[in-house]
C-alpha cells in the first residue's frame, strides 16, 4: 500500500489518516473484505505480523442495505432482511475486487482506520472508478444532498444512473425478480439432523468473517443458511475474553498470525464446505474444500494449528496427512512448536517390537505373552481402558437407588469387576476367545510410569503399552468399535499414545453411532456366578449335579499351583476351587503356623506347565469327590490331555494312592516309573527304597508339659499353650498394645485377605490379639482365628489391622497349639457330643494341665491330658462317665494305656451312663441310634 508521507511518520505501511477534507490523500492497498455495496475494507503489505486495514465507503453513492441480525448484547437490536439487490451489488464488488490491488483517495476521514473516498481498479487512478461501475450496473444511486452544482464527477455519476435508469438495470428494473432479496436462515433449530442432511456431500460456501484460525462463518449457498463453524481436527491459538471485561481480548501466541494466514486465503472467497459433525457445544464440524489446497493441512504444515483428539475423527480426508503434518511441524520447531521438546519413551529399538503366545487374559485391557525366549511380560493395549460403571448408556439416566436394586450384579461380599461391571466380562471373553494360545505381533508404543497410591487408587507399576495385532486385526480397535472398551484421553501435548490412536477414535464414534457394548441403551448383561470356593455347605450341594453330569464344560480363571486352579463353569454359573486327581504335585512358596513355608522343589516349574496347558482355556473336567475345606478334585482333559497324566510324564508330579482306583491309574503308573529310571524331575534324586526291618517300640515314652487350655471345640479338640514359653507372649503382647495405644491404626485402612496374620480387636475385652484371617464373608463379617488362644470369632473391617513386622509370625511363632483327647471316641449324635462337650469345658476351666503326646493322627497330637494338682486322666474320665468310647489302637506300647481305657468303659456300660443308658451301643443296632462301634 503507498502511503502519503505524513502518514509514514505515524506508523509504517498503515493507510492515511485524514482529519481534515481540505488536502486530497490517495494510497494503495488489497481488498480484504467487501462490507456492502457500498463499503469496502483494504489492507496493506505484512511486514513482521498482520497488516494495517482501513475502512473505505464509497463517495458519492449509496447502495441498498444488506440483512443483518440482532445484536443479543444490544436491548433495542432487531433483526432486518435485504433491501432489493443488496445482495447483488455486494456480490458485484466481491467478485472484481477481493484480493485484488486499487487505488483510492481520501476525501473525509472521521476516524483513523474509516473515511469516504474514490476506489480504483489496478495502482493509480486510470483504473476503473468502482463507484461508477455499481452506478452503471444499477446497483447503486447517487447522493443528491450536499453536492456542489460545478461537481463533474458527480454530474458524471448523474449521466451514469439516467442511462441504467433507462435500460432498466439492477435496481431499476420494473419486473424484479425473485431473487432480488435473499431469505437468510440465521439460525438451525437441531444441527445434527442440519449436517446428515447433507451426508457428507460438498456444499457451495462463501466464508464471511474468520474469527481465528480454525473458527468461521460462512453462508451456504443457495440456502443462505447463516453458519458458524470450526476446521475438524485442528485448534489454531485463540483469542479470549477478559472475564471482568469482556469489551477487551488476550490473543494467545501466534493467534493474530494464525487468523490473517486463514483470512487472507479464504475470507470472501468462493469454498466448498463438507459439513462433518457437531461440537459438545453445538458449533458445526467442517472441512474447506479450496482450488489451491487445504487450509486445515497448511496451517498445520506452517505451525499455526495442532491436531485435536476430539474432532480428528471427522476430518473425511483421513486423519493420518494432519497427523504426519503436524510432526513435520514440530521437527522443525515453527511457530508453535518452536519450545516442543520430543517425549523420551526410554524404550530401545530393539524392544520395540517382539512376537509371543498369549497364555493369560490378565484384565480387558492387558495380556500376558510369552516370548520366544520363555520370558512372560505384561502387556497393556495403549491408549485405552475396561468399561466402567458410568460408562453405560443404560445406567446414565437410571435412579441410583432403583440401580442397587435391580441392575446390581454382584452377588454380595467382595466386588467381583469382571462380574459386576457391564461388559467387563464380555470384553474378557472377546480376547480369551481371540487370543489365548495364538501368536500375536506386540509393537510398544510407550511405557506408563509407576504411579504412588492415593486415597481412591491404589499404587501401580510401570506399564507397557503396546499395540498388539493377531492375524492383521488390532485387538484395540476391535474391542473398541464393540463398545467392550474406552479410549483413554490423553493430554493434547501428551506424546505417549498408540500409533493408532485416530483409528482407536474412529472406532469409538462408530461404536457410538451403532449403539454397540457400553453405548447401548438396551438391558445390561447381568452374570450372577455363586462362589462356592471353600465354601463347604454350598460345595455339597453343587457335588452331586457335576458328578452325575460326568464331563462339564469349564474355563480356567486362576491357577494357584501346579495342580490347584479355580474354574468358571459356564452352564452352572459357579466358580469353583479344582484340585487335579490322582497326583501329588510340589506346592509353592504359603504361609504356615511357623511363618512362610518355603516352596518345594520344581513347584515353579510345575505352575508354569499347568499355566501353559489351561490357563482361559476352555476344559473338560470330571468331578469326583470334594475335600474337607469345599475343594472339588477330579480329572482335567485340556484338547484331549490329560492334566495329571501329563504333569507325571514331565516328572513334575507323583502318582497319589487315591488314583489307585481311577480308570487311568495304570496310566500314571507306567509314566511315573519312567520318571523315576530317568531320573525325571521331582525323581531326580530317587534312590530304589531298601528293605528295613522295623521294630515297634513295646514301651511307652512319656514326655509331659505343662500348658493351660485356651479354647476348647465342641469336636473335643483344646488349644493349649506352653507355659514355659507363655511369658514370651506377655512381653510381646504388652509392647504391642503400648504401640497401637500410641499410634491408633486408622479404621478401614487395613485390606483383609484370607490366611493373612493381622491385628484383631478381641470384642469381650477390645484389647488387640495377634489373629489370621479363615474366611471372609462380606466386609462387615470377616471371619478369624486368634492364632494365640485358638478362639474364633466373627469381626468386621474396622476392627482389623495390619500385624507390624516384630509382631508377626517369624518373630514369634503362634502359642495356640491345638490337641486333641488320646484313645477318646468323639459321639456322633450331637446331644451325646453336646453333653462331652460341656463336661471337658468344665473340667478344664481355670486349671493347668500336663500333657504327653501318644501319637499324631490327621496331622493333630493326640494326648493324655492330666491335671497337673491330682494327676486325675481327663480323657479316662470321660470315658468312665461314659461321655466317650474307647478309640481303638494297634500299637504294642499303648495295649496298657487301651486296657485301662476299657476296663473304666466296661464300668460305665454295667452303670448305664450317658451313652449306655440304653443297652451297649456297640450292638449291630447301634447305627439307629446314631452311634458307631
């Protein structure tokens, strides 16, 4: 733009400012923007930012008015519609002029950056005079008011407007057409029904204010439906408003730049628009379709704009260019990018990408691979997450209250995720049926930190996060467009992330769209499974449906040991706890009334096999029998193997006598013979037995203590502790009160689990006592044993603590030994018990005892228990008051002991005492009257 000299010394390369109409001013500059036909805006040359503009209306004419919309921030502001060809004389001037050199002169100037003047098509006024153009077009009229008589432009202008007067153009026409006025559609009552409509076909456009880089107005043509819109996936710096003062704007770096960069290429100029979505906000997704490229990619491809997650996914063009584009920009560090910094992912090159086999499903989103080499890693999907609660559609508009009620899926106790949140359990079952046992392709994207616990989340480890693909397919992208995962969103500047991240977008949006998984509104799948692990009572009653039904479909879910697993059994809709038949396999690392017992040799080597063979895998299992603690034992067949045939085959089990009378014991036998000649395994040091002649003690060996009787059950076993070492307990007792009377532990904060040593508040008293966790029912009912004193009770969470590491176990071992009555037949009928029962409580009570231990049966002492006063035999004592009868026993040196036993129960048969009363019971009748021999 020329400039007059008096201007230059006010600001370089800015348009005149007149004050006075006295000196004509003249300049040059390009058309920015066609206000009306009348009214035009010119701006200079960029130097170091945006240019200098300057409003110019046209001297002399006036032409009609164009429709304009009501100011809301204006009380008295209405709506107004065109005058007759106001559009026409716009569009008459947009089309010679924008972006194009003129020439002007000044003749009044009220303000700085608006005057009148004369506008001229080319560098100096021998160009057209646009003025005269609209006049001669009729598409304007001369001012008749306030012109002197001698004007002979104006007279020019006069001459002009006779002639299209007289040819009835424009404005003078006497048959208007209907186009004249143009119907403006200012607002869309529902915009996305507005933007399907057009199914994404391109759409005829002229972009009327460019508000920042990537937000516009245009009108749609020949709707003239008036719309504001924004560049699908991108976001250029902003302008904001003050919030104490809206009137005034911060421009954020770059922001003045990034606007003149889309305003010089596109404002007022003829587009294509390809309408794509709709905001949160209700503003219109859209990509300019331009001849000379697009405006999207350059401003990306300049370091005006950065890609946006939420909106990439409707760009129609594909996301990946905008992508490529920006990491272009940042390499090379313009404008925006000039601070960018590349995130270090602390992975090598050569870890980027490795192949495996899938052996376990760990969570929706996370898979367990084992390498070429034998090493498992952990591998989590990047860029995404498992369903939660709030992510169902269902659930959003439900009553929370109703919810509990009728759409809750946990079937009490402990939550249970994979059952109780919705579609946690299908997108599980979608990978296990995918993945378990296939090679798959792992391409790391990034590693997650570790992260510290806080009050809602617990602590986590570091992360691999990969993109893991099986047969071509991206696991990722699969569960998402199944509505069976979310996408994790990431901080825009925030590098770590799937390389698929835009087809992980894109998934979603369909997944929305389609109403699939979690974005259903359709009843949620419900999975009510009974847990009847070491459940006793409930274990019985499953057990003779899953014998009668001989092979049951199963799905391994856990593997505790090599030949310990839990198991879901679809059609019975139960987990349950299985123990392998017919073997005894090496038993890892557990805790003991000692302390941690250690694990026995090739018990690793045993899990990882069993591990390989059946974990998430679909099985077949036969149910024989179950255990003492509600465990079902039977035989595994995973494709056709047997579990236990092979663990003995591998040499990482033996053969059990119970198989003794199994249809595959000849099986195990010849494999476990081959195992030992091999010297196999857990036979590797297997030495042929030698022949020993055994001799049978014939004396009786008494070696007695003295203890006092904690707890006594109504099986007739006593816990007793040794008072030679109960003044060890006392010390420890006393410095562990004094510590937690000095540093309450925090009610809740203690997580229990089952067979862990904690802290119990003991309810009779409320003093703490060492105790182990036996079962847990729900968080209000946990059940414990009071491992120094061997009384049960049932306590909730909040009056449960963590055991300090000089209170535990190792450090002192559990004082409550339990024992049970030598030579002393418990009753079967349970008031006979009852009564045995009552009667050692009071015989026992507040008294010390001596015992010797005669022999071990079922893993428990069996003692004589005498009073320590007047030597007086308890368990003798009960069988004299016929309580008991006499157990009998084979061995040489207990004949004495037994002889007398019998002879006090002859006594009590010829008295007819308690179990006598009615006749001897060791009759053949005896099992009517629930008695045994």
């Amino acid at each position: 733009m020329s400039i007059p000299q008096q201007q230059q010394q006010q600001q370089q390369g800015v348009v005149g400012q007149v004050q006075t109409p006295a000196p004509l001013k003249q300049g040059r500059g390009i058309v920015k923007q066609v206000l009306s036909g009348d009214a035009i805006i010119v701006r200079g040359q960029p130097k170091g930012g945006p240019p200098p503009e300057k409003q110019i209306n046209l001297s002399n004419i006036t032409a009609p008015k164009l429709a304009r919309r009501a100011n809301p921030n204006v009380a008295e502001s209405v709506t107004t519609n065109d005058e007759a060809f106001a559009w026409q004389a716009r569009e008459f001037l947009r089309k010679k002029l924008i972006g194009r050199e003129v020439f002007f002169t000044i003749e009044y100037a009220p303000s700085a950056d608006r005057c009148y003047g004369t506008v001229y098509l080319g560098k100096d006024n021998t160009g057209e005079n646009v003025g005269s153009l609209l006049i001669s077009e009729g598409l304007a009229e001369v001012r008749k008011v306030g012109v002197r008589a001698d004007n002979t432009e104006h007279n020019h202008l006069i001459e002009l407007e006779d002639q299209a007067k007289a040819a009835g153009k424009g404005k003078w026409t006497e048959s208007r057409s209907e186009d004249a006025i143009r119907d403006v559609k200012w607002t869309i009552e529902n915009p996305r029904n507005f933007v399907d409509s057009f199914r994404g076909k391109p759409v005829n456009a002229i972009i009327e204010h460019v508000r920042d880089g990537c937000t516009m107005r245009a009108f749609l043509l020949p709707s003239f439906h008036h719309v504001t819109f924004m560049l699908s996936g991108v976001k250029c710096p902003m302008f904001r408003r003050d919030a104490e003062d809206p009137k005034k704007e911060t421009a954020e770096p770059f922001a003045a730049e990034a606007k003149f960069f889309a305003e010089s290429r596109l404002l007022q100029r003829d587009v294509q628009l390809i309408l794509e979505g709709v905001s949160n906000a209700n503003v219109l997704l859209a990509t300019i379709l331009h001849p000379n490229g697009s405006i999207t990619e350059l401003l990306l491809k300049e370091g005006f704009a950065r890609c946006v997650d939420w909106s990439i996914t409707s760009y129609s063009q594909g996301p990946e260019k905008l992508r490529a584009l920006e990491k272009s920009a940042k390499e090379r560090h313009v404008r925006i990018w000039k601070d960018w910094k590349p995130t270090e992912s602390g992975i090598e090159e050569k870890d980027r990408e490795f192949t495996g086999k899938v052996i376990q499903i760990v969570n929706a989103d996370a898979i367990a691979v084992k390498t070429q080499s034998g090493v498992i890693r952990t591998v989590h999907l990047a860029s995404i997450r498992p369903p939660r609660m709030d992510d169902c559609a269902y659930l959003k508009d439900k009553d929370p209250s109703k919810l509990e009620k009728n759409e809750s899926t946990s079937g009490g106790g402990r939550p249970r995720p994979l059952y109780d949140i919705p579609y946690m359990f299908e997108a599980r079952e979608f990978l296990r049926k995918k993945l378990i046992g296939k090679k798959v392709t792992v391409n790391v994207d990034y590693l997650k930190p570790s992260t510290l616990a806080t009050d809602t989340l617990p602590a986590f480890p570091e992360r691999l996060c990969a993109t893991v693909t099986a047969g071509g397919i991206n696991l990722a992208e699969a569960l998402v467009s199944k509505g069976l995962a979310k996408v994790v969103r990431h901080r825009q500047d925030d590098d770590s992330r799937s390389a698929h991240y835009d087809a992980l977008l894109a998934a979603e949006q369909r997944a929305i769209k389609t109403t699939k998984g979690v974005n259903s509104k359709k009843d949620i799948p419900i999975h009510r499974v009974a847990d009847v692990s070491g459940d006793v009572s409930k274990a019985k009653q499953f057990l003779p449906f899953l014998q009668r039904a001989g092979r049951s479909e199963a799905v391994v879910e856990y593997i505790f040991g090599g030949s310990r697993l839990k198991l879901y059994l679809p059609k019975e809709t139960c987990l349950i706890t299985f123990l392998l038949a017919g073997i005894e396999c090496p038993r890892g690392a557990r805790n003991g009334p000692g302390g941690v017992i250690e694990a026995d040799p090739f018990s690793e080597e045993a899990l990882s096999l069993t591990k390989d063979m059946c974990m998430h895998r679909e099985v077949m299992v036969e149910v024989e029998a179950i255990d003492r603690a509600g465990n079902f034992i039977g035989w595994m067949i995973v494709d056709g193997v047997n579990v236990s045939l092979e663990l003995v085959q591998r040499g990482l089990s033996k053969v059990h006598f119970t198989a003794e009378r199994s249809r595959y014991y000849k099986q195990l036998s010849e494999a476990e013979e081959k195992c030992k000649t091999a010297r196999m395994g857990v036979w590797q040091n297997f030495e042929e037995p030698k022949e020993v002649a055994v001799v049978e003690d014939t004396e009786r060996k008494t070696s007695y203590k003295t203890v006092g009787i904690t707890e006594v059950t109504p099986q007739l076993h006593m816990f007793c502790q040794i008072l030679d070492a109960n003044r060890q307990l006392d010390k420890v007792t006393e410095k562990m009160r004094g510590m937690l009377a000095a540093e309450p532990p925090l009610p809740g904060a203690y997580k229990p689990r089952r067979a862990d040593f904690c802290l119990s508040r003991f309810t009779a008293d409320g003093e703490w006592y060492r105790a182990r966790i036996d079962k847990i029912e729900s968080p209000e009912r946990i059940n414990v044993v009071y491992i120094d004193y061997g009384n049960k009770e049932t306590v909730p969470t909040a009056r449960l603590a963590s055991l300090p590491a000089e209170f535990n176990t190792q450090a002192l071992y559990p004082q409550a030994h339990e024992f049970a009555l030598a030579l002393c037949n418990v009753p079967e009928d349970e008031d006979s018990r009852l009564d045995a029962f009552h009667y050692l409580c009071d015989m026992t009570a507040n008294t010390q005892f001596v015992i010797n231990t005669e022999y071990t049966d079922n893993g428990i002492e069996h003692v004589t228990l005498l009073r320590q006063d007047d030597r007086v035999d308890v368990g003798k004592k009960l069988i004299s008051e016929g309580l008991c009868t006499v157990a009998k026993r084979r061995e040489k040196r207990l004949l004495k002991l037994v002889a007398e036993y019998v002879e006090e129960q002859d006594k009590a048969k010829k008295a007819h005492l308690n179990l006598w009363r009615y006749g001897d019971i060791t009759a053949d009748d005896a099992s009517e009257f629930g008695y045994s021999r």
